[in-house]
C-alpha cells in the first residue's frame, strides 16, 4: 500500500510538472520525453478525477491562475446583533462577489437591521487588481450606501478599499478586510472584518464583525450566518 501511493504521488508530482512547463511552451523533445514518464495502470486513472481530466487534455495552469477565481460568488443570510444598541438582534442579507461576465468586476449588496433604530444598506462594485486565481488579492470600492441610527441618518457615494486572503482555493475559507468612506453631510467611515469556511460544496458558515464611526458616535454589529456558493 505505501508503495503504491509513493507511485501515485510521484506521479502526480510529474503531471503537474507537465502542466506547468505544458504551458510554459516547452520544445517539443521535451514534452516527449514528460510524457513517457506519465504511463499509468488504468486502475490509477480511474481512482483520480484530476488524472482523468489531464489525461483527456493538459490543463494550461498558469492561465487558471491568471484568470479563474479561487473564490465564488455567494448569498447569505444571517443573525445579527447590534451590541451599541443595547444587544438588539436582527437580520442581514448579502450578495458578495458577483462576477460581471468574465472580468475581475464584482457586484456586491447588503441589508442589515435590527427593525427598530439600526439599519443600513447598499451596493457596491469591487475591480481586483491582481490575478484572480491568487491566494491574496485587493479591490478599490465604489458605490452607494445608507445609513439610519437613533441618532443620525446619512447616505451617500461609499468609497475604499478591500482586501481579500484565501487560504483554501474554490470557497474552501477566505477573510476579508473592507474600509470604506461615505460621503456626504455627516461622513461616515465603516470598518469590517468577515471569514467565511465551506462545510460542503455549496454552503458555507460566515461571520463578521462591523463598526460604523458616524458623527460623534461609534455603532458595532456581530453577524453569524450561512452562505450558498453560486
């Protein structure tokens, strides 16, 4: 058993070394020469989906790295809790990352509230500036927000930034730092911290933490929820 699985490891190691010096353009003496060491008992091939699918056609990696995502596009619905607002719980909606066609573009929306005196609103769109196949990427972000509070109502053009971490490709878990700015009569600056990790292939659990720094007071919400990876 040891045996055989140094064998399939070696192996796979020689196939991605294929794939990548594949569509690195190597000459073609070379290529022969990867592909004489890539001859499997058929029995290996069918245990392995990523064999199966290098073996019908090299996949070009580098290309997957530039431009396939390594995280998804979700929907989430969650509870939240409104610690300045004397612990009051509500509820938050949120479209994170949909992906405009086939660019680094994302739409992103979301609805919070505890139906009393908080609520908050808007949509945004995200550019990343860096592969999108990347385990750290950044995004500038604009668009439109709304903000209501016992104290102060304000809305207006939501400008910042956001940083992305994925550690695990595909949805797998990712963190995310977003710091934006909304203008307008009373300004106000929204801090948040979010993580999210798949339990299956769909479905993830989330949580974040916000604050809002508004004129003269600084309000906080926690969220827990669930995410459907689309």
């Amino acid at each position: 058993m040891a045996a055989q699985a140094a064998r399939l490891i070696k192996t796979v190691k020689a196939a991605y070394l294929f794939a990548i010096l594949g569509s690195l353009s190597l000459p073609a003496q070379a290529s022969d020469a990867l592909d004489e060491t890539l001859t499997l008992p058929p029995e290996t091939v069918e245990r392995s989906p990523v064999l199966q699918r290098w073996v019908e056609e090299v996949p070009d990696v580098l290309a997957e790295i530039r431009h396939e995502p390594s995280f998804r596009s979700r929907l989430q619905v969650g509870y939240a809790t409104f610690p300045s607002s004397d612990g009051d719980s509500g509820l938050s909606l949120n479209l994170e990352d949909w992906f405009v066609s086939h660019t680094p573009l994302t739409l992103n929306a979301d609805y919070q509230s505890n139906f009393r005196d908080r609520t908050a609103y808007g949509a945004t769109l995200r550019y990343y500036v860096l592969p999108l196949g990347g385990y750290v990427n950044v995004a500038p972000v604009l668009g439109y927000r709304h903000f209501e509070t016992a104290d102060y109502d304000a809305d207006g053009v939501n400008l910042g930034f956001h940083l992305k971490a994925i550690p695990s490709r595909g949805g797998g878990a990712d963190f995310g730092y977003t710091q934006t700015w909304t203008t307008g009569h009373e300004p106000i600056r929204t801090t948040q911290l979010e993580f999210g990790y798949a339990v299956s292939d769909r479905l993830r659990v989330a949580t974040d933490v916000e604050w809002q720094f508004g004129p003269g007071e600084t309000d906080s919400r926690l969220g827990v929820g669930l995410e459907w990876m689309l």
